[in-house]
C-alpha cells in the first residue's frame, strides 16, 4: 500500500461539486482522460492558466490542450474546416487533438495558445472527464499532469508523486482510464494536414478520414522521449517590432513592457505585467500584452525591464528572449 494522499477526490457527487468550484475559482484540478491525467485548469482565466505552467514547472510557454464537452463548445472557440468536422464527427469524444485557428471572438487565455493565432482542442471520451467538463461548464485547459520532463501519468497516485502539493486536487480515477499514450496532435491551421504528434488514433485512421496527411519534419528525424515538443515546431509569435530586453531605460518612441511598483519613465506607452511584481500575474499578462503594444500605431520598438529568473520568471524570459531574437 502506497502513502494515501488527502488530495485525491473521490469521483462522487460530493466530489464532483468540490471540484467544480475549485475550477470556478481558478484553481487547478488533475483529472483523468482515456489517455492520461491531465492538469485542469480554467481556460478562460489566464492567471489559472499561468497556474499550470508553475505547478509543471515549464521553463517555456508550451501551448495547450484546451478540453471541451462537446464538438459545439469547441466550435465556439476556433475555426472548423471540412477537415476538421469530418474528423470530429469520427473520432471525437476521443483522443485526438486538433489544431485550428482561435476565433476572434475567442475567449480563450491567449497564454493557452503561447501567443499563437491557434488553438489545439480536444473533446474527451472518459466518463470522469465528461462529468467534471459538463459539471464546471468551462473549457479546462490541461497538459499531462506531470512534472515537467517526467512521465505522463496515469493514475492519481503518479499524479500525487509526481506533482505533489503542487495540485490541490486530485480525481480519483477508475480502470476504464488510460491508455498511457497521449492524443494524436494535428494540425489543421495549413492547408496541408500536419501530423505534430503520433499517438493513440493512427495516422493511418486519419487518413482514411481525409486522405493523405504530412508528418512535421523534426518528428520523423526524432524519436520517443528526445522529441521536440510539437509545439516548439511552429514559429512561435513573436511581435513586429524590434524588442529590448532588461532595458534600464527607454528610448523616445519606444513601448515599455514593466514589471513592479516602479515602471521606466519616458516611454509612448507603458503596460505592467504586475505591478506587485507577481509573476504567475506577469505570464497570466505577456502576450496580450505584446500583442497590445504591437499593435499599438506609432511606436518605434519595444522595451522589457528585467524579470526575475525563477519560478515563472524562467518561462518569461524564454519567452521575451525569443521575442527578441533578430529575424
Ligand atoms: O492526451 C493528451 O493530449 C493529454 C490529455 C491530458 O488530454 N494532454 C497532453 O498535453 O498531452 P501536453 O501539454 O502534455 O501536450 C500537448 C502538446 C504539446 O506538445 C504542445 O506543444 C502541443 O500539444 N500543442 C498544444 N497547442 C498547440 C498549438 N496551438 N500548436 C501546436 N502545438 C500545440
Ligand atoms: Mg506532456
């Protein structure tokens, strides 16, 4: 007998109820799918989705999974094409994840889709997660629940050992969970179908959907644990205008990104990720924030002041620093 873990939340009605209101406040719950534990959170809020990235221990914004009880609730938030509904209607509630373009109507955190103009959506099939997504009524974001570099898990004590008291709750999972592998991650964004990821539904069922698919490049050169994240494949966002970081002062004409109580004098346009210098506020806040001053008309380029290199501090840095990289 393992170490019994106060956490973990039976699957009943009082259980269901206790967990619908932690997701209502914006806290994370892990729950099962038919592939693996996924770490919940609500995925209209960004500060609970920043949540996430701090309990996995992310050093880097990875998009994610935005999970949905229906193909109805998912189509309120991206874009169907032909593709994409021929493929729901045969394989959705089921493991497969699709890539499609966010509406502009999206409410969705941008920090789900890491500042990209996609979002990937999955309906899933286990009868756990369908009562938790149809309880709550929100859209759960959720990666694997697992610490980052380690093991998707499949059952609430993995979850338990692996994140710890980083999650503070944990559904109890049955048998009829887990196939281990996770979804299958398409991309449907291009006008060329694009295999990210291979995983429980084959390429080869996905084709007899819609014909022949393409499989992303570094996917075929790598293989197992060593892969690149799908997600780092895509060009991520990064904004038109030329970014400096750890600016310790601003030039005229420039956009200022702040952090803290005491933002740089001088700029065109100031936006502070958190004034209280909290960085779970500051991730919850990046990229509407770039995307803000991007597209704010007139300035002539964009200044970070430094960001603390820890906790979420890290996945910003890597974030701006990518923002910044000459192209
Ligand atoms: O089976 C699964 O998919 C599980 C369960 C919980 O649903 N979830 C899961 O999530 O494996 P995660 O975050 O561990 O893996 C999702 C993958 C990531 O590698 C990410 O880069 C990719 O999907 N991804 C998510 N959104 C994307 C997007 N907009 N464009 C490209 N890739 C994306
Ligand atoms: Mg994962």
């Amino acid at each position: 007998m393992g170490k019994v873990h106060d956490n973990i939340i039976a699957a009943d009605d009082q259980g269901f109820a206790r967990l619908s209101a932690a997701l209502q406040r914006g806290e994370l719950v892990a729950f099962p799918t038919e592939t693996v534990y996924g770490l919940g959170a609500d995925a209209t809020k960004a500060s609970a989705c920043a949540s996430i990235y701090e309990a996995k221990g992310r050093p880097s914004f990875n998009p994610l999974i935005v999970h949905f009880p229906s193909a109805r609730e998912a189509a309120k938030r991206v874009v169907f094409d032909g593709r994409a509904e021929k493929l729901a209607t045969a394989f959705w509630p089921g493991p497969l994840t699709l890539v499609l373009p966010r509406r502009v109507d999206c409410d969705i955190a941008l920090l789900c889709s890491a500042g990209l103009s996609t979002l990937a959506v999955r309906v899933p099939a286990h009868p756990l997660a369908q009562r938790l997504l149809q309880d709550c009524g929100l859209p759960l974001a959720a990666p694997s629940a697992n610490a980052s570099g380690k093991i998707s898990p499949t059952c609430a004590e993995h979850v338990a050992r692996s994140l710890g008291d980083r999650v503070p709750y944990i559904l109890e999972g049955d048998d009829a969970c887990q196939a281990g592998l996770e979804s299958t991650v398409l991309d449907l964004s291009g006008d060329e179908a694009t295999l990210l990821r291979p995983g429980t539904i084959t390429r080869e069922e996905i084709e007899a959907v819609i014909g022949p698919i393409a499989v992303g490049k570094s996917l075929m050169e790598s293989a197992g644990e060593a892969m690149p994240s799908p997600g780092m494949l895509h060009s991520h966002y990064a904004p038109a205008l030329p970014l400096r970081l750890n600016a310790a002062d601003v030039a005229a004409g420039e956009g200022l990104i702040a952090f803290g109580p005491t933002p740089l004098p001088g700029a065109a346009k100031t936006i502070n990720l958190s004034e209280d210098g909290d960085l779970r506020e500051a991730a919850a806040n990046l990229f509407a924030a770039l995307h803000e001053l991007d597209a704010t008309p007139g300035l002539t380029g964009l200044a970070a002041m430094p960001i603390p290199n820890e906790g979420l501090g890290l996945a910003i840095n890597d974030r701006l620093r990518r923002a910044a990289a000459p192209r």
